[in-house]
C-alpha cells in the first residue's frame, strides 16, 4: 500500500468511522478503504464512552485492515465548543491577546486544561472582527490520540465535527450559486450550516438521533441498545393530519415520538435561520442538504420540506473524491455515505488549504509530535556528527595546506593588479564629475525654455475659458493679462513691447513668433453679441495683431487705443524680468517657488449683467486648467486678492472710462499666484 496513505476518524457521539485515503497526482484524494462501528448509548457517556471507543476501534481497524501509519482525528460536536465572538476594531498587534482574554471568558474550564484554536472569519461592516473560537478539554484529545496510537497510527491533527462538515462543503459543492443550509444530524447533536458565497455560520443545537430512541426506551420500557434497533428497522417520521396510524405499535409509536423530536428542532432550525439572516445578514436558503445517521429516516426529507418550504436534498461528501473499486465495496458505502462528510472533510486538510482549518492537539501532545517527527533527524544528525568530527582532521590538514598555496599566489596577484586598480580608480571619479557637469548642462537647457512653456500654458488655459464661458453664458467672453509681476501691459507701448531691447527669450520673437507665444495675425474670435461696430474683444486672442495688422486695443476701445496686449502683448522683457518683477537677479533666489510665486494680474470682460456667477466661474475654470496642465503645482496655484501696490500701479487700467470720456467695455481685474511644480534656482 502506498507509503503516502493516511487515516481520517470521525469519533461522533453513535458511530466510530474511519477511511483510508490516498493524495492523486492531480491533487485530490482517493477512498481506499472504509469502516464503521456503532457506539450504542455508550457512546454519548463521558464516563462508559472511553471503553466503548476502545472496543469499537479494535473490531473495525481488524475487520478493515488500515495501513496507514499517521491519521487525523475529528471530535464530536457534543465534546466541542464552538462559539462565535466579535471583537472590537482595534490594532492588528493586539488581536490574539484579546482572543485569548475572550477565550479565558467562554470556554467553561480553566484554560490551562483546555485545547482550543480560533478562526478569523472577517470583518462586519461597524469594523468588527468575527472569530470562531473552538475548545475541547485536554484529556478529551489525550484521550483519542492514545487510542488511535494505540492501533499504531501517529495522529498528526485534531478537527472538530464542524469545521470538517465547512471544508467537505467547500470541497464538493464550491460553485453552487445562493445561499444553502446543511443539516447534520447526528446522534446527540444537530449542526445546523450557512453556506452563501465565502460567508458561512455554524450553530450546534442539542438534538438528536438519540433523543428518539430514548424517549422510544422510555416509554416501552426497554433497554436503549433494543429500542435502537427497533428504531433502525420501523423508525419513521410521522406526516401528521388525517393518516392512519401504522398497525405495528411500535411503528406507531416511533413515528408520533419522531415528528415530536423533529417539530422541536424544527423550532430550533427557525431561531437558528432569525439569526442567519438579522445578525449575520445571510439570505433565505433556497435549498436544504441532510447529513448524518439520523438523516435517512423514512419521511424525514418530507417533514422538513413542508416545514421549512424549501427543497430538499442529500449531501454527497464524494462529488470530488476518487473511490477505488478494487479495494472498497461500492454497495455497503453508498449505505452509509450520506454520514461521511466528516470523514471526507478531514481528508482534505492532507491536500489543500481549506477555508476553515483547526486544530485542537493539546499543547503536550504537539511536543511530543515535533519530538516524534525530529527523531530520525536527531539519530541522522549524531551519526552526521561522528563522522564530521573524524573527517574534520584529515580535512583541515588538507584545507591548511591549500590555503597556503592560495595565499602566496593571491599575494603575488595583488602585486600586478595594484597600479591598473589605482588608475582605474582615477578615471571612474573622472567619469563622475564629468556626469555631474552633464546632468547640470541638461538641467539648464531644460530651464531655458521653460518660460516659453510656461506662457504657452497661460496662453491656452486662457483660450480654453473663454470657450468654455462662451458655452456657459451664450456670450463671447474676453481675459487677458494686465501684469505680470508687477509688469502693467498697458503701461508699455508698442516700441517698448516689441522694441530690439529685449533681454532674454529674444523678446517675443524668442518665443516662436512675432505675435507672441505662437499666436498669428488672424486668430481673433468674433465681435461679442451686443456690441458697437469696431469694438473687438479679443480676449486671449488679443495676444497677438488683429487682423489688418494694427496693435488690437483693449476690449470695449477702439483699435490702436490702450494696448493690454492680452499674453502677448506684454512685451516680454527676457527671463530677468519677467520672473522676477521689477528687482534684479539678487533679490530672488528661486523663481516660481511657493515663497516668490509668479504673481499675474489678469483683466476679464465683467459678465455679471449675464449671470451673476459668470466671473466667479471664470476664475475657477482658469485656475483649473492652469493646474492641469502640469507645469504649476496643484496645490499652491491660486486666485488670489490684489495688492494696494497693484492697484495703485494699475490704476489707469482697471478705469472705466476712456481717452474721450466714453464708456467702454465693462471689465474686472483679478489676481493669480502661479507656482511652478519645478521652482528655478538662480
């Protein structure tokens, strides 16, 4: 048999099962193997319970000759407690303190005697953490691991009952779509199942198998082994309503006592399901599966249909398990398989990681494995050891005398290595300065056309507004510059604007055009609706030569009248001073920066006769596509309130009237502070 084999035992409250199983090359399992051992009354006894396991496991490891040498235990839902605990949101570091401070509160004996374990299930949705916390006394899991290694089997695992049922679930029916409930009902126990999505509750509700055998022993008065196999020969579950009762009396009696039991879970089931749904937030079941002994009780799956409203069906624990047919008896399984879940459940913890994983060895019982699993290694590492230390002589002798020989040829090696090492030196410092100067070379290269970028920017910003405005209010819409640090446009004539003093950037020419920052004769938008014949508000478009080749005025002034120039028509004056207002290079360290930001005074056609929130949503839009062009930082990019000194400097231009004493165009001014995402140091 296959050294890899290994036993799953399922040591439930009636029934000792067990299963000899083998890993697949395609990751999977394969049944080998198969027994099972009724425990009688016994079995449910915390004090005759020990001998009847020991009995039971000598007959069914005889009868189906297991070989495999290391196993894995689950232990009944009746000796487990498992509970589901929330705790508070707190830090990550200080989770398994609480879970063992709620342990010490729920699990009803010192948990010094305890074995227990804990799964995170998540999280709810106020921040809590849901935890289910597992417990079995030590002596209880000392208990089934000396009577399994007593048929020479090594156990390497305890489960509970519960997990194993969540992994077999997962296993089998993974892809199953809505929300699904199993009923494992056991011989002393129910374990009542919510499966929706990766999200799954467990209840255990102390009803049984039993509870009908013994309420059947009790009112027949006889022994519990008889009336348990009355109660497999005519047990059924009463239908109810308007039935003739069987004529057998002890038919008749089981069944009345069966529907009893029955409507007492069932009673059970529907508290289980409030929870479910209010305090879990689950979904309705759309379907039932049935596990355990108890499960293929006659008009059972009928019982609960009309009961519960829902569709009713068998669990099978081997959708996914491979069965050899040369070494399992295929009919005596399929008797028993509906209650193999368990069995099927463990198996998996051999070969995949599962959704719910624990383990409830007790602390002495892990030590004594991890001594058990080293003990080769212990015996290999001293005889390792004896041979090491007499290999270790006659090794150091040989290894001294190469070493020798390794040294006086390195030493003569560093002899001719040294002076191509100096000068190698030599030149990779070299090399690293001159990098230096390269990558300073490329900085200011870079720098030097940043300006023409940066105006280019403004100059689109301002264009897109004015198309976005038009869109807004129905009318053409004009902004422009008025200053540029401190620089008031329409203080500067033509000659100056464009004079051959140009400092810098080549004037405007620099920049890629006569016209400024690209702009040719030509691009003006239309005259704004509404307005006198020759009035040309060119907005941004008054940046460059209005058509025919004349300087464009202001909006609402008459051509070759006060020139704004718009971003053109600033009269670039070269990066000295355009960066830095009116001082010289001394008194600015950093152009652009946060402290000394570009500070632009802009002029804008006054719409609030058209909608009273026209100027406010110009000025958002042309910080917003200020920012987005990546050139300025998007935090410190903002509108900002003129100073007095501007408005003293730009009196003339935020005047309403003309030259003649006629009314012009009505207009606003607002500052700007720009600050370059990458600041100039001078």
């Amino acid at each position: 048999m296959s050294s890899k084999s290994f036993l799953t035992i399922d040591m439930g409250a009636g029934t000792l099962r067990a299963a000899e199983f083998e890993p697949t090359a395609e990751g999977g399992i394969r049944l080998l193997r198969f027994g099972v051992k009724p425990l009688g009354l016994e079995g449910s006894s915390e004090r005759a319970r020990p001998k009847a396991l020991e009995k039971a496991a000598n007959e069914m490891f005889e009868e189906a000759g297991f070989s495999a040498k290391r196993g894995l235990v689950a232990a009944p839902g009746f000796q487990v407690l498992s509970k589901p605990i929330r705790l508070p949101a707190i830090d990550k570091t200080k989770v398994a303190q609480l879970i063992k401070f709620e342990a010490q509160q729920n699990i009803p004996f010192p948990l010094e005697e305890a074995a227990w374990d804990h799964y995170t299930m998540g999280m709810t949705k106020s921040g809590e953490v849901e935890v289910l916390l597992s417990a079995l006394k030590s002596e209880v899991a000392d208990g089934m691991i000396k009577l399994v290694k007593a048929q020479g089997v090594n156990v390497e695992l305890v489960d509970t009952a519960q997990a194993a049922m969540v992994n077999a679930f997962r296993y089998n029916y993974g892809d199953i779509e809505g929300c699904s409930m199993v009923l494992d009902i056991g011989a002393k126990t129910t374990h009542v199942l919510f499966f929706e999505g990766e999200k799954f509750f467990i209840r255990t509700i102390n009803i049984g198998a039993n509870s009908i055998t013994q309420e059947f022993a009790t009112e027949t008065k006889m022994r519990f082994s008889q009336a348990e196999e009355i109660k497999l020969q005519k047990g059924l579950v009463g239908l109810g309503g308007a039935y003739d009762e069987p004529e057998d009396p002890h038919e008749a009696a089981l069944s009345k006592i069966a529907r009893q039991v029955m409507t007492r879970l069932h009673v059970q089931l529907n508290q289980t399901l409030q929870y479910w749904q209010k305090q879990q937030g689950g979904s309705n079941p759309v379907r039932v599966f049935l596990h355990g002994g108890a499960a293929i009780m006659p008009y059972l799956p009928e019982f609960l249909a009309e009961k519960l409203q829902m569709p009713i069906e068998y669990f099978n624990p081997f959708i996914g398990v491979e069965i050899d047919q040369d070494t399992v008896d295929v009919v005596e399984l399929e008797k028993v398989g509906h209650t193999f879940g368990r069995i099927v459940g463990l198996a998996i913890r051999e070969v995949a990681n599962c959704p719910l994983e624990m383990n409830l060895m007790p602390g002495t019982a892990r030590v004594q494995q991890d001594v058990d699993r080293k003990k080769p290694y212990f015996y290999g590492a001293a005889a390792c050891l004896t041979a090491a230390v007499w290999a270790g002589v006659y090794f150091n002798i040989t290894v001294h005398s190469a070493q020798q020989q390794e040294i006086t040829e390195l030493d003569e090696l560093i002899e001719v290595y040294s002076d191509p090492h100096s000068e190698i030196q030599t030149e990779v410092r070299e090399l690293e300065n001159l990098k230096k100067e390269a990558d300073q070379f490329d900085k200011w290269i870079g720098e030097r056309f940043l300006w023409a970028d940066v105006l280019q920017a403004v100059r689109q910003s301002m264009i897109t507004t004015e198309k976005q405005m038009l869109k807004f209010t129905g009318r053409k819409v004009g902004v422009w510059v008025a200053a540029f640090n401190k620089v008031d446009a329409d203080d500067m004539d033509y000659e100056d604007a464009f004079g051959g003093g140009m400092m810098g950037m080549g004037g405007m020419y620099g920049m890629g055009g006569m016209y400024g920052m690209g702009m040719m004769p030509g691009m003006m938008p239309g005259m704004m609706p509404g307005m006198m014949p020759g009035m040309n508000p060119y907005g941004m478009g008054g940046m460059g030569m209005p058509p025919g080749g004349g300087i464009g005025g202001e909006p609402g002034n008459p051509a070759g009248g006060m020139n704004p120039y718009g971003m053109g028509g600033m009269g670039m004056m070269g990066m000295g001073m355009m960066g830095m207002g009116m001082g010289g290079t001394n008194d600015v360290k950093v152009v652009g920066s946060k402290e000394r930001p570009l500070e632009v005074v802009c002029k804008a056609i006054d719409m609030r006769d058209v909608n009273v929130t026209a100027n406010n949503r110009l000025e958002t839009i042309l910080v917003q596509e200020l920012k987005d062009t990546g050139l300025f930082d998007y935090n410190e990019t903002k509108r900002r309130e003129l100073k007095e000194s501007e408005e003293q400097e730009l009196a003339d231009v935020k005047d309403d009237k003309g030259d003649e004493g006629k009314p012009r165009l009505k207009t606003y001014m607002f500052g700007l502070n720009l600050v370059l995402r990458d600041p100039i140091e001078l």
